[in-house]
C-alpha cells in the first residue's frame, strides 16, 4: 500500500510542481516576483496537504528577517512559506538548471557562488534588498540535515552576515514528532522519500522567535543556538516523552 502512495503522491508533486513553476514564470511578468511567492506559497501548502503532513504552529507568525532554522527533512522547505512571505538562499548552480532554476528565479532566490568573493558580497547586498521589501530570507545554518534530536554545529558566516549588515535574525524551530523522517548521515533519497512519504500522515511542529539582533556574529550564533535547543528539548518533552 505503501508503494501505490507514494506513486499517487509522486504523480501529484511533478505535475503540480510543474504547474506552479509555469505559473510563477507568467506571473512574475504580470504581477511581479511577489505574485509568484504567493504560488510558491499556494504549493508549499498543496504538497503538505498532499503528502499527509499536519503542520502545528505554536506561537505568532514570523516578523520579516533572516530565518536560522533548523534542517530536518525537504518537507522543511514547504513549512516555513506556508506561514511567512519567504526566499531561498541556493548554490549559484540552481539558477542554470531547467525549469527548477527558472521557478527558483521566479521568487526571487538569492544565489551564491561561495568560491567568488564578489558573489558573497552580492549575497549581503540581495539579502538586505530582500528583508527590505518584506521578504524574509530562509537559511539552514547547520549545512545539512540532522536527527531532529540536536543541533549539528552551526556555520557562523551568516550570523557575522547578521551582525556587520544589521540583519533581524527570526530564530526557527521545526520538530517532527515522527523521529524517522530525518534525513541523516549516509542515507540515501529513495529510502528517506518511503519513510516520508509511504504514511497516511505525519505530524510536524514549528515556532518562530523573536528578531534578535547584534554587533557580535559569535554572540548572535550562540543565542540562536540556545534558543533552538529549548525548544527542541521541549516538544520532544511534550510529544516523545
């Protein structure tokens, strides 16, 4: 049973990812990118429906900034634009490939070539020119996903970003009460869509801080890190025992 899910879901993903990514393009030309961040929101909220995933907003919706979450799951990027006006932080490489650098370009992606340091300096300046139009930034500073039990160590570039550029800093916090659906380590992205995706449903919690902001990209990092770290600690608490 299992197996005929995921292949309704997958069918389901393509041609709606498809859809919206066409819809974003024309839209962009109307209406501006802000019309396709609308569409990126309609699908990030049709894919968690679509996929069985309860999301449980505790606490207020986010105020505009740059969002420090931590990373989990792929299901993590349809969760924060279901409850804020969001953009991406990508790999310059993004923006060439078919159709999913085009949907990308569309709402307004920040790239960044980490090998150029002029692409890095332009990164600053995108970031800022993002938050000041009502935008907020999404960043995993942990680099990668992890077991949801912690926090992995985080890359402090953009908290020092943060701190030299003035940046609001929104504190993110997503739990998964199904432990499983992390992506971790060594495995690989067949094994880690079943374990999504073969469930009628799972349950996921987020939680947005207040903006914190600071001169001191160390001391920024470490009040992020704390932050994170509670909460964590107390949805496992409350929905792990």
């Amino acid at each position: 049973m299992g197996v005929i899910l995921i292949g309704l879901r997958s069918i389901v993903f393509i041609l709606l990812t498809i859809f919206c990514t066409i819809v974003a393009l024309l839209g962009s030309f109307i209406g501006g990118h802000r019309f396709a961040l609308s569409t990126q929101r309609f699908w990030s909220v049709v894919m968690l429906k679509v996929f069985g995933v309860k999301t449980i907003l505790h606490g207020d919706r986010p105020e505009v900034g740059l969002m420090m979450s931590n990373h989990q799951s792929y299901i993590d990027i349809w969760i924060i634009p279901k409850y804020a006006i969001t953009v991406f932080v990508a790999k310059a490489e993004v923006k060439k490939m078919p159709l999913v650098g085009w949907g990308a370009s569309a709402v307004n992606t920040v790239y960044v070539d980490r090998k150029s340091k002029e692409s890095r300096v332009n990164t600053k300046n995108e970031i800022s020119s993002r938050i000041k139009n009502g935008r907020s930034v999404i960043i995993f500073p942990e680099g990668t996903t992890g077991d949801g039990n912690g926090l992995l160590p985080l890359k402090p570039g953009m908290f020092h970003v943060a701190a030299e550029e003035e940046f609001p800093i929104i504190p993110t916090a997503i739990f998964y009460e199904n432990s499983d659906l992390a992506w971790v380590g060594d495995d690989n992205m067949a094994g880690h869509f079943y374990r999504n995706f073969s469930k009628w449903s799972t349950t996921a919690h987020v939680t947005f801080g207040k903006p914190i902001t600071g001169s001191d990209g160390e001391q920024l990092m470490i009040q992020v890190r704390d932050w994170k770290l509670a909460q964590l600690q107390q949805f496992r608490n409350t929905y792990r025992g």
